[in-house]
C-alpha cells in the first residue's frame, strides 16, 4: 500500500483537513540470541524494510479514533484520554494505547484526542509487529507533542518496551523495540541487554543470503509460556547467585555454568539457564564468525541455537520443527533455527546465494506435504529504526 492509498482511507475514514502526520517503524530479526535479552545478554537483531505506518492528526477532543487497515473487521476503535486502563475489549488499540499512557506516566502530557490510522506489512508473526507498531506510535507522540528533545532513540525503544510490559503484560526484554527504534541499514546491532551498549555490525554475508520463512502458524507471546520461561529463568538465577556472585545468567561463561550448574535444584529450569548461558556464548561467537567471513561457523552456530531452544529451552512447535528440519534438508542451507518468540513464527536460514531459488522451492513443499501450511519466504533487507515520514 502506497502512502497516498493510506492517506485516502484516513481522509475517507477521519474526514479530510488538518494537520496529518506520517511515521514509520520497522519489524525486525534476531540473527541468533533468542530469550536472552531478559537475562542479561547479547543479542543480535537487524530492522527490516517491512513494518508499522501511522498515520495520525490530533483532534479538537479527549477522545482516541483507531483504524487499522489490517484488521478492519474490528472497524473505528474509540476510546478515550480519560479512561486509560487496559480493557481486553480494546484489542489492538492497547498497543498504541499503552504508548500513550506511558508517555504521560512519565510526565510527558498527550493533551489532547487523536486520529490513528494504522497499516503493517510485516509478514506473519515473530517479527514484532507489536514493537514495530509501539515505536511508531512513540516516535510520533515526541514529535507531534514536542518531546523530541527529552526522547531520544534509545529512550524511544525503552518507553515503547515499558508500554508492552506494564500496560500489555507481556515481560519482554528490550531488544525488539531496541532493534525497531535504533536500526541502521545494511548492519545488525550487537546490543548487550544489560547496559544498553551496542555496536553496529555491517551485514557482510558474501555469496550468501538470509531467508526469514514465516511458518504461519501464528503466536501470542502473552498466552503463551513466554512469561513462564521468563520466571524460571529467574528462578534458576536465584539458585545460581547462592553460590556465585552474579546478576544476571549471562554472567556466566559455559565453563562457569557447568561449574556451579548443580545449585539449580530443578531440572527444567537448569534447562532453561543452559539456554541461556551457552546462547550468549554464541551470539558473541557468531558475530566473530561474521566479521571473519566464516559462514559455515555462523551457520552451524544458528544450528546450535535452534537446537537449544528446541532442547533446552523448548520455545518451538511441530509447524517450526518441521520447517527447519526442511531446510537443513537442502543443499546450499548452512544453517537454520527460529527467530523470535517462539511456539510459532518466523525462521531464519543462511543459505547459498547460487542455490537459493531451488532451496526456496523444495522447502515449500517439504513444508506443505508435512503441515498443509504455506511457507511464506522473504530474503532479508536491512532498514533503517523508527522515523518520521512527513
């Protein structure tokens, strides 16, 4: 959809006139460091080209008009400055309503009513369209509210991620709106998520390329075990901090870990601090791979890291099993593993650039006679974090 399409529904949903206001956020990927960002580790997204567009106008009232043109069964959402607690009822609208009311916990006044046209490309699930659509909706709060020079990027990412957790109750880690909020194109960000530092990586992959295959079997992070592996990882840490002085799991090296693992008095949640120990160890592993050119490393490490959320960590399904499964399968794939969440979504795969229209073609099918599913392939493009349009 082209932004003059978009501006013809608002002008034919809102009515025209007024001062309207276009923004942009991008989904995004993680290479590898899956349910680390809640443990203190590193991880290592890239924005995408796809993503959430707002299309917003401020009102003459108190009262917020939603409209997403992805999901117009619902038609108008209104609401009202008013009455910010979250309601089930409101559905989607709690993403961009979150944003609101956190913006104005932080003493940040949204003053008056809004218009909100809201569209996504973004491909399926597990590539934070929740993220993406937080970070739109923030950027445009600080731009069209005057808050720009209290709210910088990062500052952007952390407001959108305070939104999602405390008002959606979905206790995320910072990387998806990290990722969102602060893309550069043609890089990845090594980003530590216990302090905020980060490093951009250029995305040299050589003859190769990424595919990102959306399984189509959809997710939702709140209902699922998301907040379960979250608190059992937390459990394990406070077995662990008996015995060794750290703050978070990925603190620890795997050496370490296996020193002091049998403090962990549950085997599943030893299970989960394996995950996230020895993920960390990858994702720093990875990264030296990339800059070295060493894509059979980088490859096998994606493997490694499927397996451990498929083992360990057990974040996967039958649909995510069968389609990494069917693209270890091919010739020219050097490794694969799910991205994102989990219980559904989206892969990644590093695969051969001269063999990949045939590797597309056969996972396809392997995935169809398996799960009757369609698998949705996009080949990576890199973009730039949340900005305004016009």
């Amino acid at each position: 959809m082209t932004i003059k399409q978009m501006r013809k529904h608002f002008d034919r949903l809102f009515g025209p006139g007024g001062e309207i206001h276009g923004y942009f956020a991008p989904g995004r990927v993680n290479l590898i460091g899956e349910h680390i960002d809640y443990n203190g580790g590193h991880v290592f997204p890239c924005a995408l080209t796809v993503g959430n567009y707002v299309m917003i106008r401020k009102r003459n009232d108190r009262e917020l008009h939603f409209y997403s043109l992805n999901f117009r069964i619902g038609g108008m959402m209104i609401s009202s400055l008013d009455n910010m607690a979250y309601s089930k009822r409101d559905g989607w609208t709690n993403y961009p309503r979150g944003v609101i009311d956190t913006f104005q916990k932080h003493g940040m006044p949204i003053d008056t009513g809004l218009d909100i046209l809201v569209y996504g490309n973004i491909p399926g699930s597990g590539l934070s369209s929740s993220a993406a659509m937080e970070v739109s909706i923030a950027v445009a709060l600080k731009d069209m509210f005057g808050y720009n020079q209290l709210v910088d990027r990062e500052k952007t990412a952390i407001l959108a991620q305070e939104a999602e957790c405390n008002y959606n109750g979905l206790s995320c880690g910072i990387m998806d709106q990290y990722a969102s909020a602060m893309g550069k194109q043609g890089h990845a960000i090594l980003l530590n998520c216990a302090n905020l530092e980060h490093e951009y990586i250029p995305l040299n992959i050589g003859d190769c390329k990424i595919l990102v295959i959306n399984s189509n079997k959809p997710h939702s992070l709140v209902s699922s075990h998301y907040n379960e592996r979250r608190a059992e990882c937390e459990r394990a840490l406070a077995d662990l901090k008996k015995v060794v002085n750290i703050e978070n799991l990925c603190d620890l090296k795997p050496a370490e870990f296996e020193k002091y693992k049998d403090a962990i008095q549950d085997e599943v949640y030893r299970r989960r601090a394996k995950h996230a120990v020895y993920e960390e160890q990858r994702v720093l592993d990875c990264v030296q791979a990339l800059k070295d050119g060493d894509f059979e490393t980088f490859g096998r490490l994606l493997n490694e890291s499927g397996d451990s959320l498929r083992y360990d960590y057990e974040a996967t399904c039958f649909e995510i099993d069968t389609l990494v499964e069917a693209a270890r399968h091919q010739e020219g794939v050097l490794g694969a593993r799910e991205t994102g969440g989990g219980w559904g979504g989206n892969i990644v795969a590093l695969v051969k650039d001269e063999n990949v229209d045939e590797i597309i073609q056969n996972i396809q099918e392997e995935y169809k006679q398996k799960t009757n599913l369609k698998a949705d392939v996009l080949i990576l493009s890199t973009g730039h974090g949340g900005r305004k349009m016009f």
